[in-house]
C-alpha cells in the first residue's frame, strides 16, 4: 500500500516538518557572525558572514579575512559625518539609477534615462555590489541576490562583450562581493561567467581578442584590428587567478598566466613594454610607452597579482620592479613654473609628448603601494615615495586650479627647454641627482613643493580635454597615499573634491560628467558610468572613515577598485602552476 495512505504516516508529517524547521533554525541563527561591516554606521554592528574557505585549496590565507568588531556604536565625528555624506550621495545616485535605469547598464541622468552601453546585464548594480557591502548598504545588496540569481549573461548572435571591460567590472564585482558577503550565488555567478568569457584567449599566441559572444564563443576584433593594448591582456590575471583559487579549475590559472609567460620572455629594451601587441605573432606593433590609457591597469597588476597571492609570485614582482624603474627614469618631468611633477608617454626617439591624463593619476597610488609593501632598497624606496608624493600633488593641484574645483581628463603640459644644463630638460630623475650632489638644498626634492594653485592667469600646463568624468583616479591615489603615509592632507583635499562634485555634478537622479572644468556651473554631460559608484564614490568614502575597513595587507583592489582578499596557494596548486615553493625577497 502507498506508505501516504497509511494513518501511521500521517502522523509523521507535523514531527518532521518540526526537524527540519529546528535544522534550519540552528543553520540560520546558530552560525557565528564574522563579517567585515556594519549594517548602518550609525547603528550596533550586524554581520554578515565571511566568505568561506576555497574548495580544493587545502590551506588559509596566510591572513584570515578580518572580522567585525564586538557591536558598538560609531562615534561621530568630523570624518564619519563626511563618510556618511558620501553613502547618502551613493543613495542618491543609485536610487536614480533603479528608478530610470534599473533593468539597463547606466543611468543618464539629464534627460533621466538609460543606456545598455556593457553588455545589457544591469552594469551599475553588478559593479556596485561591493560598494553597498562596505557603506553597509545591506538592504540595497540582497535585493539584488535574486536578479543575479536569474543573470544567464546571454548575448544575442551579433553582440559581443567587451573581454577587458567585462572582466574587470562584472567578474570583478562579482568575485569582490563574494568575497565580502560569503553569499554562494555570488561565486555561481562568477565562475559561469569566468567559462564563457574563455574563449577569447584562444588565439595563437594567447592574447585575448578585444571581444566574445558568450553564447557561441565567437570573437571580434574592437578599434584596433589584430591588435591588443597592453591594458587589455594584462588586467584579467587577478579576477582568474582568484577564481581559480575558490574553484580549482586550472584552465582559469593557464590561460592568464601563459600571458605573463609571453610578456615575461619577450624581448623589450629597457622593460618600455609598447602599448599594442599583435594577437596573432604575440609582438608589440609601437613603440609607445605609456602608463595612460591603453597601458594603466597592466601596471597594476604587475604589482597586485604578487601582493593578491600572498606575494608567492616572484615573476609579476620581478616584472613590476623593471617597469617602475623604467617609468621614474623616463616618464616623469617637471614644469618650469610651478615645478609640478608630472607623468608623460615616449615613442621611440621622438621623446616625451608632455601629454598628462587624468587617468594616470592611479601612478602616485600604485608606487606608494609598492613602497610600503615591497623589500625594496632603501634608496630605491625612498623615489618611489618622492615620486608618489609629487605626482598625487599635481593631480590635485589640476583640480585646484579650476573654477569648478574639478580636474581636466587630459592636459598639455609646459616642457622645461632644453639647455647644456639640462639636456633631457625636465627630467625628473636627472633634477633628482643633481639636487642630491648639490647638497640637496632647501631639504625638499625637486617637483615635491607644494605650489599654491593658479585660478586666473597662465598655468604650467592648457588643458586638451577640459572635462571632468566622474573619474576615481585622484581619489584612488589620495586614499592610498592617507593609508601609507597617515597625512590628513590628503583625506582634506578628497573632501574638497567631494564638494565640488556636489556642487558641480549633482542633479535630480544622480551625477553626471562635467563638459568644461573651467566655470560654474558646469555644464553637464547626459552619463554616470558605473565606475562612478563603482569607484570614485567608493574611495572618498574609505578615505573618510576612520576605521580601516579594506586593510592593504589583506585585500588588493582589482583596476575597477573592486577588493579580493589576499589568498595562498596550496602546495597542490604551487606544484601543479609551477609556483616557487618560496618566492624570494629583494635584497635591502
């Protein structure tokens, strides 16, 4: 007889309907909180819980993620309430976002409409979640757990995805909050994702294509033809070194390092990597090195892919080191007026271009990172730290100069001539080394004094692009350099960039790029990338609190300030990559 025709089984049911709702309960309820941030900031502390450990790995980071102070209140004071003003202007923007944007990449926030500008898989809330997850947001972050759920990152036939912006925005973000939140969706995600992408790394030399259809796995090429920039191949090693950390799947590992292999061997005088390279012979087609746009993020990652795996990967820290040396002695000069530090590009024997982007205000952040973190000389520390300190005061002394109190995206600026006194005119490491054998008067290196800011009149520079858009450069690098250094000077000055964003950028839905850096009001261009809340949004609010939420020793951020923790292989996983048992140190 069918067992659920029978009395005896009838009286079964409300007993284990009462089991399982207890095992649930004591799941739920009974797990101890060891989260990283608070719910409200202004409230006791409620935890969400790690993440845990990676499957197959074998082994804890050498730093187990952090976890949450006893509950307490926050106490006021000048920062917090600047911390709580930047969460209210993420409030703001992302509310516009959900309100005219939701369904869609990003919001315009004139006309208050949208955009499918990445992919068409709701961008703004993807490369966001960790940002909710750090201002304690949690209320906005699980609305989000069941449209991810339902996220296929289905492309019709005809679309492509992006591989780079892809990767550092939606897998980024996605892998951050896991990290963050513990929530398992998260990482299902992720690693979905992480597979479809996969096919862009098949070409002969390894080097990604510019796009994939994640559906059929075809690839196109983007605005450069057969060629990647150096950017693009080299800012997906931190996402698939991580994932394949949490899943052990090894081709995650392969395809990203066979691109450090290539860069590793290939032949570059004086390790000036060129900013394009061909995916079909594996060779750089210029001779432009730059830390701008089309090369950025690669530098990045030289640094961070050492630091994300417990620094255990001498290879990328070799490679950073060359690079950073090959940029203090080429790249960086000073203006004749205001002796302002400033990072350029070369090509070739054509010579510097004076040429200054918005978007290399990262530098200043990433050589005081490698400053406080690498063995370096102390000698070899000690410019590292001179450089990041002079260029983080240019950048912000762009934004000082201006109307607006915003800064340019893109600059012109003044060459100091060239004379029998200075040959290479302002370099900046040969003022370096005649200042140190002269004695080093007036006590402070050149391109270090604080020049006071030019709103009217000549500047030591014109600007190329006068708008401001809504980039997280600057900022990135102030918050860093508060971190390395403790000067509040720096925590001051995001303060001033955050009120001329309010001032400036604000409007009813949310933030939007300004057109002209020179007069306000600004006029205001109809977009608010993702980055954005992303980002810029993000690192003002860090720079703000005073508890140290993303401790440096135990998060990297990826290039789209998304942070992963610091993680160790295993000694499977060091045998089966080729990983050094032990990674060597530079010799002070």
């Amino acid at each position: 007889m069918d067992l659920f025709r029978t009395k005896r089984a009838y009286r079964l049911i409300p007993l284990g309907a009462a089991a399982t709702f207890l095992l649930w309960a004591l799941a739920h309820f009974g797990v101890a909180d060891r989260s990283l941030y608070r719910f409200r900031a202004d409230e006791p502390d409620h935890f969400y819980p790690g993440p845990p450990p990676p499957p197959f790995a074998g082994a804890y980071p050498p730093h187990p993620p952090p976890r949450g102070p006893p509950p307490r209140l926050r106490p006021a004071s000048k920062w917090t309430k600047r911390a709580d003003a930047v969460r209210d202007a993420f409030r703001h923007a992302y509310r516009g976002y959900q309100e005219h944007a939701g369904a869609h990449d990003e919001l315009l926030p004139v006309s208050k409409s949208y955009v499918d500008n990445f992919n068409g898989w709701r961008l703004t809330m993807v490369d966001s979640l960790d940002t909710m997850l750090i201002m304690g947001l949690h209320d906005e972050f699980r609305e989000t757990i069941p449209i991810i759920a339902n996220m296929t990152f289905a492309l019709n036939e005809g679309s492509y995805a992006p591989f780079f912006e892809t990767v550092i925005r939606y897998l980024g973000g996605l892998l951050s909050a896991y990290a963050i939140s513990g929530e398992p969706i998260l990482l299902s995600r992720a690693d979905d994702l992480g597979t479809m992408l996969l096919p862009a790394f098949k070409t002969p030399r390894g080097l990604p294509m510019y796009a994939v259809n994640t559906v059929s796995g075809k690839t196109r090429t983007g605005w450069t033809g057969d060629n990647i920039l150096w950017a693009e191949a080299l800012s997906c090693q931190m996402e698939y070194k991580y994932l394949a950390h949490l899943t052990g799947r090894h081709e995650y590992f392969d395809r990203v390092e066979r691109i450090m292999d290539l860069m590793d061997s290939a032949d570059i005088k004086d390790s000036q990597f060129a900013t394009k390279w061909s995916v079909t012979t594996g060779k750089p087609t210029n001779n432009q090195f730059s830390v701008g746009a089309f090369a950025d993020s690669a530098h990045e990652y030289l640094l961070k892919q050492w630091l994300l795996t417990a620094k255990s990967e001498p290879k990328a820290r070799d490679m950073y080191l060359r690079v950073a040396d090959s940029i203090l002695r080429n790249l960086l000069y000073i203006t004749p007026e205001r002796n302002l530090l400033y990072v350029t590009d070369i090509s070739g024997v054509s010579g510097p271009s004076h040429n200054f982007e918005h978007l290399s205000c990262f530098l200043p952040g990433l050589l005081a990172l490698g400053a406080h973190t690498l063995p370096l000389p102390t000698r070899d520390r000690q410019l590292h730290q001179w450089a990041a300190q002079g260029l983080a005061y240019t950048c912000w002394i762009t934004y000082a100069d201006h109307e607006t109190g915003l800064g340019p995206d893109e600059m012109f600026m003044t060459p100091m001539p060239v004379d029998d006194a200075h040959p290479h005119g302002g370099r900046w490491l040969d003022l370096v080394e005649a200042w140190e054998e002269g004695g080093r008067e007036g006590g402070v290196p050149p391109g270090l004094k604080e020049a006071p800011p030019k709103r009217t009149g000549e500047r030591d520079y014109h600007a190329m692009k006068p708008e401001y858009l809504l980039r997280p450069e600057t900022v990135e690098s102030f918050y860093i350099m508060w971190r390395t250094t403790g000067d509040e000077a720096w925590r001051e000055r995001g303060w001033a960039v955050f009120q001329a964003i309010e001032k400036e950028a604000k409007t009813a839905s949310g933030y939007a790029s300004v057109l002209s850096v020179e007069n306000s009001p600004a006029r205001l261009k109809d977009e608010m990338p993702s980055f954005f809340t992303a980002e810029t949004l993000k690192y003002l609010y860090l720079l703000f609190e005073d508890e140290e939420l993303i401790p440096l020793d135990r998060w990297v951020f990826n290039t789209e300030a998304h942070p992963l923790p610091v993680f160790e292989w295993a000694d499977w996983e060091k045998e089966r990559y080729g990983i050094p048992r032990s990674a060597g140190q530079v010799i002070p």
